[in-house]
C-alpha cells in the first residue's frame, strides 16, 4: 500500500521511490514540527516542501533568494498542473498586482517569493489573510550571519513573519551549513528536527594544482574538453576580464560574467552559457546563485576562494545531473595574499576579521593535505556521515605513493620549540635551512641546535613540509594576519615517536612560495 506522500511523488512527479532524508522531512513537516533539511546539491529539497505543500491545506509560501530560479520552479509545477506563482522585481506592476489578487483569492498552491518583499505592506496584509500551508526558507544558510552569504532582510522577516498567526509550519532548507549555521537557524524558527543527509557528492572528484602556469594548465585543460561545458571561477573581476580576454585572444570561445558588467551583458553572457552557445564561463561568484544548469562537467577556481563554504557552493556547481564531474582548484601562494589583503580591507570589525581569518586557514589547508579532499571537506561540515576516502580526488588517486618522513617532522617541530614557537612558516623554514637571511642573524636564531639541521632541502620545500604538517594539524597556527607556530598535543606525539608521518613523495614543487608566507 503507497502512502500518500508516496502516491502524490508518483502522480504529479512521476517519481517511484524517496531520495534520502525526502520522506523523513515530508512526515515531519506534516505533523506540524518545524524542520531543517540539510541536503547535497541535487538531493531533491524542493519535493520536501512540495509534497507537504500539496497535502496540506491553504498556500505554501517559498522564500528564496534566488530570483532566477523561481520562474524555473513554477514552469515545473505548472507543467505537473499546479497552480503556482512567484512574484518579483522582474515583473511590471500590473502584472505583481494581479496575482497579488489572486494570491489574495488562494488560487495557489505554491507562491514564490524574494526576502525583499516583504518590506511591501500590501503583500503582507495578503499573506495575513489567507490560509497559509507552510512558510519554507530556500537557501536557508543566508538567514544566519555566521553563513557565508549572510543577508540581512532575510533574517529579519524571519521575527516579522513569527507575529502571523496563519502559519503553522516553518521548513528550512540549504545545501551548506556548518554546525553554527544550523544552531542559528534552529533557535531563528524555533526548529528541533533536523533532517541532515550529509553533503557527500559522490559524483563529484576534487583536485589540488600546486605549481604548474596556472594559464597554461587551462589552456591544455580546455583544449582536451572541448565539448564539455564548464565554469573557471576567479577572485576578483581585474582576474576574470584578464583570463578572458587572454583565452579570447588565443581564439577559445568563452563568456565572462561579472558584477562590474551591465545587466544586458551578464543576462546574454548568462543565457549563452545556459543554452550551451558558448561552454566555458569566466566568473566571480557574483555568478552562479540559482543557476541551475545541470551539465556542468568541470569548475575550475583560477585562485583560491576564501573559505570552504564558497569553495564547496561553487565547485558544487558541477555535476548536478549526477554524471561525474570535476572540482579543480589551481592554488599559488599569492592566491593566499590576496585573500588576507580582502580581509584587512573589508569592514568587518576585529572579531569577525579573526573568524575570517579562521575559516582561510581551513581553506589553505585543504590546497595543503595529503588526506582525501573529499573527506577534509565534509569534516569541516562536521559530517557524520563522511567515509574514509572517495578513491576520486588528486589525493586519493596518489595515495599509492608515499613516504615515512617522521623524521622530517620531527626536525621541523624541534625546530619551532626551539624557537619558542614565537616565528611563522618562512621563518622556520630559513632555520631549518640555515639561511644566510638578515632577520634569522639579528634575532639569533642562527645560535640555535636546529639551525641547519635540514640544509639539504630547498626553502621552498621545508616550506611544503611545514604546510602538510599544519594541514594534517600535527602543528598549530595563530590566526591572523602573520601566524606563528605553535606545537599541539599531535605534535608532542610526533616528537616523542608515537605517532609516525606519511607524505606523497614526490611533493609537486610550488612557485615562490618562500616570498610569500
Ligand atoms: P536541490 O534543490 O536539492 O538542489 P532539486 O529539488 O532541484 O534539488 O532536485 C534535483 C533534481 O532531482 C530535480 O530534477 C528533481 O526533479 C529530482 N528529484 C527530486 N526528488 C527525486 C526523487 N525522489 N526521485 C527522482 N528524482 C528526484
């Protein structure tokens, strides 16, 4: 016997069976209980809120802040035969005003809405009124200010809407949200069950380019996929137009969107790329919210974003048909400067600059571990769910290489005790090395025992060391601006030869990278 959540998956969606975490959020939903759904990309979040919506009387109200997408969701529901609506600033006045009436009338089963509208009186005196099935909040992460796309009018219709005495149930849903973001949203809609899948994309590889011409790389990488349709995600806008218009001038045929464009270009550069005129989009994250175009087989970020949200929301971009896809990250130390410059120049106050600070760490962590990348990212959404390794990414497909460097490690971290653990990776590097530098004679450091003691690397080399190390957390860092390091309870295990350490053993070598930590 098919329940009838089941009964209306198949005979409006044409669906056999549930996704993971679908049904467990549908039942919660209609029993009255105010739910999170924390689901992959692609997982299937709206069916959650649609079934119950369809089940339920009155009008389910979705806030979302993707404006792009909703006309996509309600063309959906309209071809399943469901009344449903959206409104937003791409509409005229007369036509906002029409189905505000019909709204009015409960003529829907599904409205779409931006965060912005409620500031409109009308619409809320609408909403007031009429018999209201479920408020859900798409992209749920943007109501909470540790997310990292934190939007302010979405949190606060939040207090606004808990006044309405027509709503008796709120649904959260995101793709994104670590362990603070979602005790945000709980206490924020008063939410005790939490629906988390996990955020494993089992279709999706991840690799790590150290040292390579990050425009060569590309060039070669485009040239063997060609066909296939792909985003290059760069830093800053000063990036995007360079890279295109170098692509360009070597006769590859790519678009370029960002914020620094008009509205016309961004919507033909956009619609070019949705309908496959053109495969290769240069952006900056200004692209990208609500796009959901499904045969996107590789993202490429020319620099390294800032944190692990941002990196796993856009690499995430990739594969949401399922089909396997690739996350590229191309790293170069300089990628780390210019983050640290976007911090020191944001508004953010000294706490929050520290947070930031935090979360890029993680983030060059993660250009720096020999683990699987898959899994360093779903432990930093602290996901219980996560497996040993994917077998997919750069590091994974490596593995089979590796070497003992126990003592390696052992040198380093005597190294940083003897230096009183007051000096940062370039530092410690030149000691190790026995560098002739200024700074390493004027403070002493050259009187040290471990002054020396690994003269046969390279500086660039200790370097890398010292990066896996911190990667692998077998040494600490301050954050900020200048971190120094400090020894942990892992790095006493080390010294102490109770702990051993393995490294691939044909580290990629990395450009300059002495000049730049
Ligand atoms: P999300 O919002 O989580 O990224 P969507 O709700 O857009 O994902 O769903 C992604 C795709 O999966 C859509 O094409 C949707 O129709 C499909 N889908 C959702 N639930 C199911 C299901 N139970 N069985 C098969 N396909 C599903």
């Amino acid at each position: 016997m098919l329940s009838k959540e089941e009964q209306l998956l198949q005979s409006y969606f044409g669906y056999e069976t549930f996704r993971p975490g679908q049904k467990e959020t549908i039942d919660q939903i209609i029993n009255l209980n105010n739910t999170l759904a924390v689901m992959p990309t692609g997982g299937g979040k709206s069916i959650c809120y649609q079934i119950p919506g369809l089940s339920m009387n009155g009008t389910a109200i979705i806030i979302s802040p993707l404006i792009s997408l909703m006309k996509d969701q309600v063309d959906a529901l309209n071809s399943y035969g469901i009344p449903a609506t959206y409104i937003n600033s791409s509409l005229t006045q007369a036509e906002q005003q029409s189905r505000l009436h019909d709204i009015g009338k409960s003529r829907y089963k599904f409205v779409y809405v931006a965060p912005e509208r409620f500031e409109s009186s009308f619409f809320v005196n609408t909403i007031k009124r009429i018999p209201i099935a479920l408020v859900a909040f798409d992209e749920a992460h943007c109501i909470s200010q540790w997310g990292h796309d934190f939007r302010p009018s979405y949190r606060s219709i939040v207090s606004n809407l808990k006044q309405f005495s027509n709503i008796p149930v709120f649904v959260a849903l995101t793709a994104t949200a670590t362990e603070e973001v979602i005790s945000d949203i709980q206490q924020l809609l008063r939410i005790e069950h939490v629906i988390n899948t996990g955020f494993a994309r089992e279709n999706l590889a991840f690799h790590v380019i150290k040292g390579r011409d990050k425009t060569s790389y590309l060039r070669s990488f485009l040239a063997e996929h060609e066909e296939e349709s792909g985003i290059i995600y760069t830093a800053t806008r000063k990036q995007a137009d360079s890279l295109f218009e170098q692509l360009t001038r070597r006769g590859i045929s790519v678009a370029k969107y960002h914020a620094g464009m008009t509205e016309i270009e961004r919507k033909e550069a956009q619609s070019s790329f949705i309908h496959d005129e053109t495969t290769v989009m240069i952006a900056t994250n200004a692209f990208g919210m609500g796009i959901d175009k499904s045969n996107v087989r590789y993202v490429i970020h020319y620099a390294m974003p800032m944190n692990i949200e941002s990196y796993y929301q856009e690499a995430g971009r990739a594969g949401r048909d399922g089909e396997p896809s690739d996350c590229i990250l191309l790293f170069s130390p300089q990628d780390v400067q210019l983050q640290k410059f976007l911090i020191e120049q944001s508004m953010m106050d000294d706490s929050s600059k520290q947070n930031e600070y935090r979360k890029l760490q993680e983030m060059i962590n993660y250009c720096h571990t020999h683990g699987c990348l898959q899994s360093f990212i779903l432990d930093y959404f602290d996901d219980k769910n996560a497996e040993a390794g994917c077998g997919r990414c750069s590091n994974c497909v490596q593995r089979q290489n590796k070497t003992d460097i126990t003592e390696e490690a052992q040198k380093i971290l005597s190294c940083v005790k003897r230096m009183d653990e007051r000096y940062g990776v370039t530092m410690t590097a030149k000691v190790l090395k026995g560098s002739n530098d200024k700074k390493v004679k004027q403070f002493g450091l050259d009187k040290l025992s471990t002054y020396g003691i690994m003269s046969a690397y390279t500086e660039k080399e200790l370097i890398e060391h010292i990066h896996f190390l911190i990667a692998e957390k077998l040494v600490a860092t301050e954050e900020g601006r200048y971190p120094t390091l400090r020894l942990n309870q892992q790095s006493v295990e080390v010294l102490k030869g109770k702990r051993q350490v393995e490294m691939f053993t044909a580290p990629i070598p990395t450009t300059e990278e002495a000049d730049f930590y």
